[in-house]
C-alpha cells in the first residue's frame, strides 16, 4: 500500500470511528449560527419529535430562552462551542448518529444532565437521532 493510501486509510478509520461525518465536515464547510434563533421552516413529522420536545429542547430548540436570552442554553453552548462551524441547534446538525448522541445523553456534558435508561430508553435515544437526521435533511434544503 502507498503511503497515501495508508493516509487515507487512516482518515476513513477515523472518521467511522465517530460515525459517519462527524469528524470531516468541521474543517470543510462554514455554516452561520444566527440562523439558530429563527423557528425551524420545515416541522418534520416523525416518531422521534415528541421524544425530542419533551427530554432535549427545553434546553435545545432553535428559539430564544424564557428568560428574554437570544438562544436556549443548550443551543447558546454549542454555537459557542463551534463559533460557526456547526449550527447550534441539534434539529439543524445532520452529523449526530445515535451512536455519537447515545454517548452524550447517558453521560451528559457540562450542565447537560444524564439521562438513565428508565428515562430514556435506547430505542427513545434512537429515534431522537433519526429525528435529528430528518430535521436536519428537511430544513438545510431551505436555508
Ligand atoms: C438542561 C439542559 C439540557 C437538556 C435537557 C439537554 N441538553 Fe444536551 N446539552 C446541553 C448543554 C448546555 C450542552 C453543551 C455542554 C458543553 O459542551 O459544555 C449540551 C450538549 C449536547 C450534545 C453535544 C453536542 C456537541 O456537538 O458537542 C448533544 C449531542 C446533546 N446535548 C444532546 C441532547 C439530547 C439528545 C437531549 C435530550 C435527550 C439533551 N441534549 C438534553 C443542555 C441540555
């Protein structure tokens, strides 16, 4: 094998790793998070939306929080955390497998809490993600 192939390779080992795109799409495309405090355009119907209003967008729905502040703390925190490089509402990130999501919601991140399997079933966290998937696929086409 050429030393390039053995690169790309690597590159592709990498990227599996973290599940499909989530380790590529960073360095290779720009998107803008002001767009994260618009309503969504397109309500997909899918299994998974309620699940997803219910447990994660209190803290992660596109729109400003209660409290008067531009953007839910979810949604603050990770636009933040990639300064334009990704958007900070999960309903518009199509990079999130349900493996990728599993990890963060059994564990929790920062003051995200953790959530058990009697809160949270794997199947739930499946849907979640599938919904994520759709979301995303539904309104990055019209943005
Ligand atoms: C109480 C608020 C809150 C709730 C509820 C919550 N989250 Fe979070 N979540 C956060 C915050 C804040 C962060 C950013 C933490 C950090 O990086 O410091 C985060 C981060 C994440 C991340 C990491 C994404 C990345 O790229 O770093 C994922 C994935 C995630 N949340 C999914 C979910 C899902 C799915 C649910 C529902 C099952 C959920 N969260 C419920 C507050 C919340």
């Amino acid at each position: 094998m050429t030393r390039t192939g053995i690169a790309a390779c690597i590159a592709t080992l990498g990227a599996a790793a973290f599940g499909t795109s989530f380790a590529q799409d960073a360095s290779t495309s720009s998107v803008p998070d002001v767009a994260d405090t618009k309503p969504l355009p397109v309500e997909v119907d899918h299994p998974g939306r309620e699940l997803f209003e219910r447990n994660c967008a209190p803290c992660h729905a596109p729109g400003p929080g209660d409290d008067g502040a531009p953007m839910l703390p979810g949604t603050a925190a990770l636009a933040a955390k990639y300064q334009g490089q990704r958007y900070g509402a999960l309903e518009l990130r199509g990079d999130l497998d349900a493996n990728v999501l599993r990890y963060f919601v059994r564990n929790g991140i920062g003051a995200m809490p953790m959530f058990r399997k009697v809160e949270l079933s794997d199947a739930d966290i499946d849907l979640i993600a599938a919904y994520l998937e759709a979301s995303a696929e539904a309104n990055l086409s019209r943005r």
